[in-house]
C-alpha cells in the first residue's frame, strides 16, 4: 500500500472526499437556513387566508377575526377570514394542509383536531405532519347546565340519578365531537353511567330544547349559557376545566365534586402547513401571542369565557399530543363516532 511520510495515500484520498461531502451538506443546510430567515424578514409579502372551519358567528370565528384583525394592523397586510364548513371541519383543514407551506394560509382549529384521527378512518392528511402548529390561542372552559326541573344540584345527584333510572336523562351537545358532547362522554365513561346523547347544529338549538326541557343537560361555553343561569332559567352545576371559572366562582368543578383528574375544555389554536420554514412559524407565533396578550383583547376575548394562552410552537405541539392521546384512549374505550 503506496504511503507519504507513513501515511496510507488511500486513507488521505477518502478523508478528502469525506470533508467535501461535509463541506457541501454544511453549504447545502447554511443556504437553506438562510433561504429560510431571509423569507421571514419579508413575510409576509401578501394578504394572508386564515381558514376557520367552523360557521360565521361562533367563539371559532371571533377569535379569527380579532387575531387577523390585530395581524393586519401590526403587519400592514391583511388577513382574511375564510369559513370553510364541513365534515365535523376535515373541509377547511385539509384546505390548511394542502395550501403552499409559506405562511400565507394558515387556520384556526380546536378540539375536534385532535379527535378525528381517532374516529374516522381515511383523513385526507396527516393530522402530524401535514400540520405546523403555531400557537395556542385560547381556552374556554365548559358549564355543564340542567333544566331547573331537575331533582339534582351536583354531578353526584346527577350520578345517582342516572343509575337509579336508566335511560331517563337525555343531554344535548352542540353536535358530535364538540367540546360538549366529549366533555359528557368522558363523564359518563369515569361514573359509569349511561345518558343518551342528543346532538344539535350548534349550542343556541340544545340550549333552547334544554330550557324547555327537552333535554335535562347540557355542557356548553360561557356565552350560551350565562344569560340563562343568572337568569335563572337554568342552574349551574359543575365547571369542566381544572380551575373554577372566574365568570362562576361560586360553582365547583366536576373534580372536585367526586371524580378527580377530570378536565375538558374547548381549546383553540394556530396551525400552518406542516412544511412551512420555521422562521416565519417563529414569527407567527410570536406576534400572535403578543397581540393576544394585549388588554384590548383580554378584555373583548373574557366576554366569551376565553381564557388567553400564546406559546411557543414546541409548546403546541406537545399540547396536541397529549390531547390526541386523551381523546384517542376515550374513543376506543367507548367506540366513540363522527355522527
């Protein structure tokens, strides 16, 4: 074997090629790194398309319009709210997933996201890498609500009512895979007890039909519901979230009425397509949670029992997670359907 100095010519040969091969990818992930930030410093150059895939009018939609309301001010290009309704949302979100990963298309999805992969069977994307969270925009916390008529002012009563006349209770949901309908699965399945469930084409119809007495329960946003309660058309009998609702500090919260670890809620976040630089996911969130956080926001958002979040992408992600596998182990439990 040919040597220089002691050296094998061959050994010298390869590690030649290995520090081009080396030099080139570095050259390769610098160009694009660069690529990346350069397009972030100029984004974005164009109207930005916010899908919503919910109807016109709900907490969905007002929490879209004061984000691109805020973006366009502070980015002096607008954003533009599409409703894109359908297919319990799959309608609008694979419209987020198929749209150029450069930050101009970007949507507002909850729960529901994190549910379907669970439920139904050939999605039209990767519920993961189709997507690239931005930012967690908001939770609203559920109020579950009974028709006055009821003999029950806790989740015990309701519990124990429910087992002592099967089949007697109704409750209704905004419609299937809602916040509501999930937050009284998820009840039911931890009592063991056995509610028939009622879904509407929104919360205003089940709340109608709960005031009526159509149906016995139901668990809903703040907006719907608080009227009613201080009203006393309805009564208050838990709070889903963790913490208890500012807006009802008086009512307990279904853990600490007997079932620890229950927690739900309707949460709302930022999404882009999946492939979008991180640079401009960067910016996004950031400028999002700085607007969210502002007191003209917190202000108009409290109205709808929203309680403000922005964090940072990694964040997200890892919420979502663990919500897909919340939502995921609940549905095969109870072999949980779109409809």
């Amino acid at each position: 074997m040919p040597t220089i100095a002691g050296v094998d010519v061959e050994q010298i040969g390869k590690s030649k090629e290995l520090q081009m091969h080396f030099a080139f990818r570095f050259i390769l992930i610098f160009g694009l790194v660069a690529a990346s930030l350069a397009h972030a410093q100029t984004y974005p150059n164009r109207p930005i398309r916010f899908v919503v895939p919910y109807p016109p009018g709900g907490t969905t939609d007002v929490l879209a319009r004061v984000v691109a309301q805020k973006l366009s001010d502070s980015w002096g290009q607008q954003v533009l709210v599409d409703n894109r309704v359908g297919g319990v949302a799959v309608i609008g979100t694979e419209i987020v997933a198929k749209s150029a990963p450069d930050g101009h298309t970007i949507g507002m999805f909850l729960t529901p996201h994190a549910v379907n992969p669970s439920i139904m069977k050939n999605l039209p994307y990767d519920t993961v890498a189709d997507f690239a969270p931005v930012t967690l925009v908001a939770i609203v916390p559920g109020i579950l609500s009974m028709n006055p008529a009821v003999p029950a002012n806790g989740v015990r009563d309701i519990v124990a009512l429910a087992k002592a006349k099967p089949g007697h209770l109704n409750y209704g949901s905004p419609g299937a895979i809602t916040s509501g309908h999930l937050s009284m699965e998820l009840l039911k399945s931890m009592a063991g007890i056995e509610i028939t469930h009622i879904p509407y084409k929104g919360g205003p119809p089940a709340i109608t039909d709960l005031i009526a007495g159509q149906v016995q329960l139901v668990i809903n946003g703040p907006p719907n519901v608080l009227p009613h309660i201080r009203a006393g058309r309805l009564k208050a009998i838990a709070v889903t979230t963790a913490k208890r609702f500012s807006g009802l500090p008086e009512v307990a919260t279904v853990a600490e009425q007997g079932y620890p670890g229950y927690e739900t809620y309707e949460w709302y976040g930022v999404f882009a397509p999946g492939k979008t630089p991180r640079p401009v996911v960067d910016k996004l969130s950031q400028e999002i949670a700085r607007q969210i956080r502002t007191p003209e926001v917190s202000e108009r958002m409290a109205a709808q029992g929203a309680e403000l979040q922005g964090n940072t992408p990694a964040e997200f992600g890892e919420f979502v997670r663990k919500e897909m596998a919340k939502w995921g182990a609940l549905a095969s439990k109870i072999g949980l359907k779109p409809d």
